[in-house]
C-alpha cells in the first residue's frame, strides 16, 4: 500500500490550492483520512479528518476555509484550501488507516509543500 500526496505549490495570500491523497495497491477500504501539516520550528498539527461515513474535524484555525472530502471509490482524499494565509505555510501530509488482508493499519504519504506568500 502506498498513499500518494500532491498538490503543493506556491499561492499568494488568499489564492486556493487543492491537494490529493491517494492510496494504491490491495486495499479493501479506508477508514480514516486525516491531513496534518507540518510549519518550520512547529509541532506538527491535524488539519482535518474525514471518516469512511464522510463525518469531518477540522482545526479551528481552518474550519470554514479548508474542506475535506474523499471519494472512496478512487481511494483519494482532498484537501481544498481557500482564502489562504502565510501562516498556512507547512508541509502538508495526509495520513490514512488503510484496510487490507492483513488487517488495518495506518499509513503516511510523503509531503507536500505549501507556501502562501505573496
């Protein structure tokens, strides 16, 4: 199984990026999708979190501006990014807890960077 990240990039204050999470390989479903992000000198954050019955968290500092959403028939989550702020800039990974023959067990795609600056 592997989950595959993307959609980073450069935005100016206020722009919208989109970012994917992707899962590949013998999957049966997933359960919990979950983005955290990751700032220079920070701790690293949950963003938000969508269950497999589409039930969603979000931090307060994005609630409003960043919804999540997933299609479970691709195996892919979304990040939607709106009205974004310098202090949005992190690395952005998404972690999954993946279900397969040998059970559930949670995986991590790699990063992606997003910077918001102008």
């Amino acid at each position: 199984v592997q989950l595959q990240a993307s959609g980073g990039g450069l935005v100016q204050p206020g722009g919208s990026l989109r970012l994917s999470c992707a899962a590949s390989g013998s999957i049966f479903s997933i359960n919990t999708m979950v983005w955290f992000r990751q700032a220079p000198g920070k701790q690293r954050e949950l963003v938000a979190s969508i269950t497999s019955g589409g039930s969603t968290n979000y931090a307060d500092s994005v609630k409003g501006r960043f919804p999540i959403s997933r299609d479970n028939a691709k195996n892919t989550g979304y990040l939607q990014m709106n009205s974004l702020k310098p202090e949005d800039t992190a690395v952005y990974s998404c972690n999954a807890a993946v279900i397969t023959a040998q059970g559930v067990r949670g995986y991590w795609g790699q990063g992606t960077q997003v910077t918001v600056s102008s």
